[in-house]
C-alpha cells in the first residue's frame, strides 16, 4: 500500500479532547462511545490489519477521526459508517486539514441498518477490508451485519471488549465457546490479534479491549458459500437453538428444531455427529454439515 505518511497528521490527545470541546461532544455511554487518544494504538491496530495494497476501509463509529486518520496515513480509502450527526458532520473537515490528500466518504446513518447498497452506492469501490473500534454493547451484531451484506471483504480487524474478544475467536469445547464464535466462523479464520488497555481511551472504560482478526474464505478455498443466504439463515437457526440450552444434550437441545428428539437424533447421526454431545463441542463445520443434511431431510 502506498504510505500517505508525510500528508497525514494524526490527533494527539489534547487535540482530540479540544475538538470533542468545539463541538459540545461528551463520549455516551448510550452510543458506546470510546475514544482512542494515543496515535501509537491507531497505528497499531491499523498494523494488525494486515492491509493489502489498494484496500478500500470500511470503518464503523469513526468517532472524532483517530483511527480513520492512521488508515489515511497508511494509504488506505475510507468509507466510514458513523451515527452521530455531529461527528459525522465533522470528520470531513478534520480531514482536509489533516489528510488532505486521502479519500474518506462518510455515511451518517446506525450501523445495524446500514445497506449493502449505501455502502456500495454507484463510483464507490467494494470494502476490501473492515477496520474498527466498535462499540461495546452492539460489536457481535454490528460485527456480523457487516460481514453477512459485504461479501467483498477479505480482512476484518475490529477492536471489541476482551471478554467479547476471547468469546469470538473462542476454540469449541471451551467455557466460553458459544453462538458468536460460531457465527463469525462461518464468514472465515477468527483469531485473536492482541490486547489493548484502558488508559489509551477517553473516557477509559472499565473493562480491557482485545483485537481480533478475521480472515474471510475466499472462493479459492471456502469449505461453504457464506453468502448463500438459505444456508447462512439455517446455519442460524441450528446454532441458536443448539446453545439455548448448552446444559442439554444436542438431542434434547434441538427437539424443537427438528421437531421431535428422534427427528434431532437422525439429522445429527446423519451429518455424523454424536446426538449425545452438548452444542459447545461442534465446530462451524458441524454446525453447517448439520444444517445441510437437516435440509435434505
């Protein structure tokens, strides 16, 4: 990727609590609003991404333009989703100052119902890659929303609560192994891509942040279409069912699913799976053979 170093000037925490004053901005607990102050975690997490030459960044809640500006400074196009009106309105400006050489679209509108077709509207590049701090109390569905209406991205990088990291990229079999790991298994390889402390947020939160890395299938070597909707909606439904009732056997777990414990008993015997097991102890590969020859059943 071509470095647009020396033309980006990236905030400094002072700077970010000035402009946050100049436009009556008080971080919401509501929006999940944390803002990142030190320019070496940007870059940081911008290095995580492992971005490739001519990616084009989507980023979600932008905020005051910290991250967005260590994308800039790595060459990357923006396209960034942010909520609140104010920031969004905003973000251009600071990056005409600070960048003024880079490329950043701005989309004011809530993650969650943000379109394939806003993202994608007529002269803007796919999203190759996604790159975000998100907010805690809506990163699993925002997380998934993208990946499940973006099939042109092939990294995704995000910056999610610890506990929320670890849950993602969780192993099955573990305590904490559960839907969104499954879920975001089905898009790709999800793995944990480091740790981020309090103190290089404002305000600083109560709890740890991780980075976690998702390297999304491509059609070279995806061991199913993640975008095939009718599988995506019954690998869903399976796997909601499944950990509903964790305690349960898959069996007894799925009854409701199949419509009876023996109809559970047959399509998991028939996708190879042990109907005394508990869900926790299927991959995202058993949970998608389960779904399919639930389908020819």
């Amino acid at each position: 990727m071509t470095s647009s170093t020396s033309h980006v000037s990236l905030l400094t925490a002072p700077e970010i609590r000035t402009l946050a004053d100049e436009l009556g901005i008080r971080p919401t607990k509501t929006l999940g609003q944390n803002f990142v102050i030190d320019p070496n975690t940007v870059r940081r997490i911008v290095s995580a991404a492992h971005l490739a030459p001519g990616d084009t960044v989507l980023e979600i809640g932008p905020g005051l333009g910290s991250l967005t500006l260590a994308l800039a400074e790595a060459g990357a196009q923006v396209t960034a989703v942010e909520i609140d009106p104010t920031l969004a309105a905003k973000l251009p400006t600071t990056f005409a100052v600070r960048a003024p050489d880079s490329s950043l679209r701005v989309i004011t509108k809530d993650a969650m119902h943000v379109t394939a077709e806003e993202i994608l509207a007529v002269g803007h590049p796919a999203p190759t890659a996604l790159v975000a701090n998100l907010p805690y109390n809506v990163a699993v569905p925002v997380l998934l929303h993208m990946l499940e209406i973006l099939p042109s991205l092939r990294t995704t990088l995000v910056m999610v609560q610890a506990e929320v990291a670890d849950r993602l990229a969780a192993e099955p079999g573990s305590r904490i192994y559960g839907v969104p790991s499954v879920k975001a298994g089905f898009y790709g390889d999800v793995a944990r891509a480091g740790a981020i402390g309090r103190t290089v947020f404002w305000p600083a939160p109560n709890v740890d942040s991780g980075l976690v890395r998702i390297s999304a299938f491509t059609p070279e070597n995806a061991p199913w279409d993640p975008y095939d909707e009718s599988l995506h909606d019954a690998v869903w439904a399976v796997t909601d069912a499944a950990f509903a009732q964790r305690r349960k056997t898959l069996r007894a777990a799925l009854k409701n699913w199949a419509g009876s414990g023996e109809a559970a008993a047959a399509a998991l015997s028939a996708a190879g799976i042990d109907p005394t097991l508990r869900g926790e102890r299927l991959t995202t590969a058993d949970y998608v053979r389960l779904a399919q020859h639930a389908g020819l059943q």
